[in-house]
C-alpha cells in the first residue's frame, strides 16, 4: 500500500449499527482496559485494521471532492472496501459499504474537529490532545487532556513498566485503555534503534537507544481513527507560513533528554479527536 502521512480514519460502514459490545464505563480519567472479553474484541479488530491498511490502495483527493464523490454513482461502482486519503489534513477513510455519505460525514467532522488555528496544534488547549514518553526503553509514560485542559494539568497521567521483548522476534505490544473524552484507543510503540517493526508499513528506526514512534488507534462506533506519530510530524514553520493551514502534522516528537540517568527520555504530543468528534460521537 502506498503510504501517506499522518492521520488515517477508518470506517467500518457495514457494521456501524449492528453490534455494539459491552465496552467499559465511562469514568474520570483514563483506565487500562483489562477484561479478557473486551481485550479480544479490541484486538481482533486491532488486527483487521492493520492488515487493512497494509494491503488496499488509497485513492486520494480533498474532503470536498470526497464527499462529492462519496455521494455519487461512481462510488457505488467500487468494490469495498475504498480508501480515501484526504489530501490537506493526511486522513484516510475507508468505506466498507455503499453508506458514502456517512463516511463524508466522518471526514468532514474531523477535518473541522482538527483545523490548525494554532502554530503548535498538539499543545493547542483547543483541541483534546495525548502525550507519550519512554525512558530507558522500557517506562513508559501517557498524558491526555480533555478539551480546553490546561497544558500543565493533564486529565490523565499514567505509568508503568512494559518492555518490548526480543523485538527480533517479537511485536511490540499493545497497550488498551479507555477515556471519558477521546474514547477507547489502543497504543503500540513501533520501533527500536535496531528495528522498526514490519506490521506496519513505514515504520522509522529510533534515532537514540529505547522504543519510539507509538501509533494510536480510536475505536469509534463503526470506525476507527489512526495516527502514525511520526508520520504525523508537525512544522512550526509550516504553520507560520500558511497561517495554520499547512502544518504538516498533529504531532511533535523527539529526544527529551539524552542525559537522562538509566537511558534516553524520549517523547512528544498529538491533537487528537475528541469522543464528541464525528458522527455519532460516541465510542464503541
């Protein structure tokens, strides 16, 4: 699959209304999800996506043309599933039935939920946004903020300790948790200085030693949204020079702080959709 930047919306039409599982309750601050039922729901549908992503085409093109196009006889034409890559926000829709006009909806939703009007959108107050942090490889660190949240208050801080074992051999796991403002979404750090995984396309080696480069995943009420952190690289300079229209990503990442005792900081922040964001607004 040809590979763009950045955001990816993937939207599963057919099945949108039919089967809503018993997802967790909603509560204050984001919990790890740990139920064996949920989990394998979460990660069977974990799985699809990524080898969806990994084996269509994308047809690109602008949100408007998109939700002309959608709309029209000639998507009808198609076997689904289609993938549209949006040009100017890097999101990717992909319509499982002939439901055009949702799969607009969803892309147009998105579009105004994640308009740069800030030259850093991911520390941008207006939007909900996530931070991710490792340190010697291994500790790992998950900051979210509601809309309007204070840059130095974060709704959510958490910690732990999740190596990724023999990435040789081995994926990189998967961390699931569950929001009461960006929903249910799942986490998987993609790389080492020494591999970058092969499950998903275009991953990036780390440039220091540890893991790096996560991909965030929100599992909406028939569809999913993606964001390959470093794909999804912001430019202040982009932002200044369009005015907040180019901005070239949602995200900021890097090295931290080299010095660190025990191994590198490493880390950055994504704009990201809110639970209220799209259709439906709500999460699955």
């Amino acid at each position: 699959m040809k590979f763009s930047p950045c955001l990816a919306v993937l939207v599963s039409l057919a099945a949108a209304a039919l089967h809503r599982p018993n997802w967790p309750k909603r509560h204050f601050g984001d919990q790890e999800i740990t139920d064996p039922n949920v989990l394998a729901e979460l990660q069977t549908r974990h799985a699809r996506l990524l080898a969806n992503m990994r084996d269509n085409e994308v047809i690109y093109m602008h949100t408007d043309e998109a939700i002309g196009y959608l709309n029209s006889p000639l998507q009808k034409r198609l076997v689904p599933p289609i993938i549209l890559g949006i040009l100017g926000i890097d999101a990717f829709v992909e319509v499982f039935s002939e439901l055009g006009g949702y799969a607009a909806d969803i892309a147009a939703g998105l579009q105004r939920a994640l308009d740069w009007n800030d030259h850093a959108i991911w520390t941008d107050p207006g939007h909900c946004r996530v931070f991710f942090q490792t340190h010697a490889g291994s500790e790992l660190t998950f900051k979210t903020w509601n809309i309007s949240s204070d840059s130095d208050s974060p709704d959510t801080n958490w910690n732990d300790h999740q190596p990724w074992i023999d990435p040789h051999s081995n994926p990189p796991p998967v961390i699931y948790f569950d929001s009461p403002f960006i929903g249910t979404y799942s986490v998987q750090f993609t790389a080492t200085d020494q591999v970058a995984w092969s499950g998903i396309d275009g991953t990036e080696k780390c440039v220091m030693q540890g893991i790096c480069n996560p991909q965030y995943v929100f599992y909406r009420n028939g569809y999913n949204i993606l964001i390959n952190t470093w794909h999804s690289q912001g430019e202040v300079s982009k932002c200044q020079y369009s005015d907040g229209e180019e901005c070239g990503g949602l995200c900021s990442s890097g090295v931290l702080d080299q010095f660190s005792r025990h191994g590198n900081v490493w880390g950055g922040c994504c704009a990201v959709p809110c639970i209220w964001d799209g259709p439906d607004g709500d999460s699955m």
